[in-house]
C-alpha cells in the first residue's frame, strides 16, 4: 500500500505543476511562477496528508456485524456454520447468508420454550440433503454442519415465544431439573406436579432402552430422576432413569458434573 501512495502523489504532483506552468505560460509570466512554487507545494502536502488519512482509516474502520448468527468455517469438505449469536433480523440474515454460502435459506420462526427465544435451535434441507447438527452439554445448538453442495432450500428454525399451550418445536433441559436431579419417584413426587398442569414420564431401563409415556405408578422405585423438560408452558416431560449417564457424564444445567 506505501509503493502505491507514494505513486499516487507523484503522479498528483506533476499533474499539478503542469497545469499551474500552463497556466502562468498563457500569461506569460515566469515570475509568477516562481511566486506560485512555494503555495503549489503546500497544496501538494495538504493533498498528501488527506489521502495518507483515507488509506488509514480505511485501514482500521471496523467490519460491519453479520446481520447472521454463525461464525462460517469453510473445511475441505463441508461448511460448519458455528452459533455465536441468537437471530436479530431474519430477513436480513437469510440475504447475507445466500449472498456468503450461495445457496438459499430461509429463516422459520418456531414455538420454543423461553430458553431458546431468538436462537437458532435446527436446521434441514427441502431437499435429499442431510444436514448435521453439534449440541453442547445443556442440549442447546451449537454448530450446523453443511456438505459443500445443498440440494434444496436451507431451512433455519429459531425460537419464537409459544401461544398459551402451544406445543415446542425444540426444547432444552429446564433448570429446575437441578432442584430434582438423581431423586427417586418418592423423593420427587412432592415437587413436579407444583410444575405443570400435565406431567409426562419417560425411563431408561437398566439395558438404556427408553420407554415413553410411562405410568407414574409403573415406573421402578430404584429409578433417579435425569431430565426436565418443558414441551408446553404447562406440560412437562420427567425422564427416570436406572443409570444417571443415561443422558451423557456432563450435563452440569440438570446436576451431573464429569469429574
């Protein structure tokens, strides 16, 4: 950049001296010429600074911020699309992203539980493609694994606040799992039904072969609890388990923390 700025005022300097010699020329007056010098030159150094100024602050005037989520990591044979931020501007998010990937995408809002407002909880292809998806230890969305071609539109779901009893679309563990964590049925049975009007049991069994919609009165006494979550404001799902690693060995927001 310094080789080019210093040829860009060469070449400004002798433009001007040329057009001021021609000027003084059609007056005839090479005297004048000599009074003119000192202020050419001063012209020539106030056009200098301001252009040094410009490339400057070219040079350090901050990138915009991504109207999208993601921090885009292109690998040899995908594209990881890492969740850094929730959704602000779905619109907007949809034209940088297409403009950045060359594909389409579209963002859906969806019902999701207070947790997940405005962050991206899926992702899937209207087409055949397969699209991956990374989670963390909370069970939140973490990183949207894309092949480098995309068969169809990308569809982006982020979470929008539910109506009274709508059913999620994605859900988390709830933090009140952590007042309950590794009780029995008994221990338990005091706190989840002051959670929701509805209260769904799931279990694991000592094979870790789930079991859903499980009466209460059915489920093994031995059993801990292992999981919360909300699937409506008011309809809870209450996972037992014979082995608290059912779920994974780190889980901190329901309790379990790896040593």
């Amino acid at each position: 950049m310094t080789q080019d700025l210093s040829d860009f005022e060469e070449q400004l300097g002798k433009e001007l001296r040329d057009a001021a010699y021609r000027r003084i020329e059609a007056r005839g007056s090479r005297t004048a010429a000599n009074r003119l010098y000192p202020v050419l030159i001063g012209a020539l150094a106030t056009v200098a600074v301001v252009v040094i100024a410009s490339f400057v602050l070219a040079g350090i005037r901050p990138r915009p911020v991504a109207a999208h989520p993601f921090k885009i990591i292109h690998l040899e044979h995908e594209i990881q699309l890492e969740i850094v931020d929730v959704v602000n501007d779905p619109r907007a998010a949809e034209q940088e992203l297409q403009e950045e990937l060359g594909i389409d995408i579209a963002f859906e809002a969806v019902p999701a539980p207070p947790e997940l407002l405005n962050q991206v909880s899926g992702s899937f292809s209207t087409g055949s493609t397969d699209i991956e998806l990374e989670y963390d230890e909370a069970g939140r969305s973490k990183t949207i694994i894309l092949p480098e071609q995309i068969d169809g539109e990308l569809i982006i779901q982020y979470g929008r606040p539910a109506f009274p009893g709508e059913r999620y679309i994605y859900g988390i563990t709830s933090p009140i799992c952590t007042e309950v964590w590794a009780q029995t049925p008994e221990e338990s049975a005091q706190r989840i039904p002051e959670l929701a009007d509805a209260i769904r049991y799931d279990t694991f069994d000592s094979d870790y072969n789930y079991h859903s919609e499980v009466s209460f009165t059915e489920i093994d006494r031995t059993y801990r609890l292992i999981d919360t979550i909300f699937l409506s404001d008011n309809e809870l799902l209450v996972r037992y388990s014979a082995h608290l690693d059912a779920l994974g060995t780190n889980r901190p927001n329901c309790g379990w923390s790896a040593p």
